[in-house]
C-alpha cells in the first residue's frame, strides 16, 4: 500500500511538472514529457505482449528457460526500449525531425 501511495504522489508531481510547462508556454518541453510519460504507460501494454510472445515460444519449445527467469527479462524489456525509444525521438535534430 505504501508503494502505492508513494508512486501515486510521483505520479500526480510528475503531471504536475507538465501541466507547469504548458501553462508558462514552454510547449516543446512539455511535448517531451508527454512522450515519454506515454511510452512508459505502454510498458503496461508491452508486459503482456512480451508476456505472450514468451509464452507462444515457450509452447512451441524454442525457449526452455522457466516463466520466473524469462519474467525477469520481460520486466525491463517492457519498460526500457520504450522509454530509448521515446528519448531517441525527443532529441533527434530539428531539421530529421521536420522531415519525417
């Protein structure tokens, strides 16, 4: 319950940070935060994906590892590329970003 609570009040300061930047007009920072607040809400959507392709492969047998050892690399894979990804994508040059 505690850890809830804690990242709750994280959570609702980080919003909080955001919602400071639009309003003081500092729209690219803000752009950035939302991006990368939406890539790790989808690292809830990712655990299950990863969560799914484990168990497709682990049915078909190509993996042979047990779900416990596998669910430790689906933890970070569900969260990090996302969040790579988003950071590659909000500090990439100005002039590739207004040509993609």
């Amino acid at each position: 319950m505690l850890v809830s609570r804690a990242a709750g009040c994280r959570l609702s300061g980080s919003i909080g940070d955001k919602q400071i930047f639009e309003l003081a007009g500092r729209y690219r920072e803000h752009r950035h935060w939302m991006i990368r607040s939406f890539s790790l809400i989808m690292a809830g959507v990712m655990l299950r994906v990863w969560t799914l392709i484990y168990g497709g492969l682990a049915a078909v047998g190509i993996v042979d590892f047990t779900f416990e050892t596998a669910y430790a690399a689906i933890a970070w894979l569900c969260w990090g590329p996302n969040l790579l990804l988003a950071i590659w994508f909000t500090r990439r040059p100005a002039e590739v970003a207004n040509a993609a």
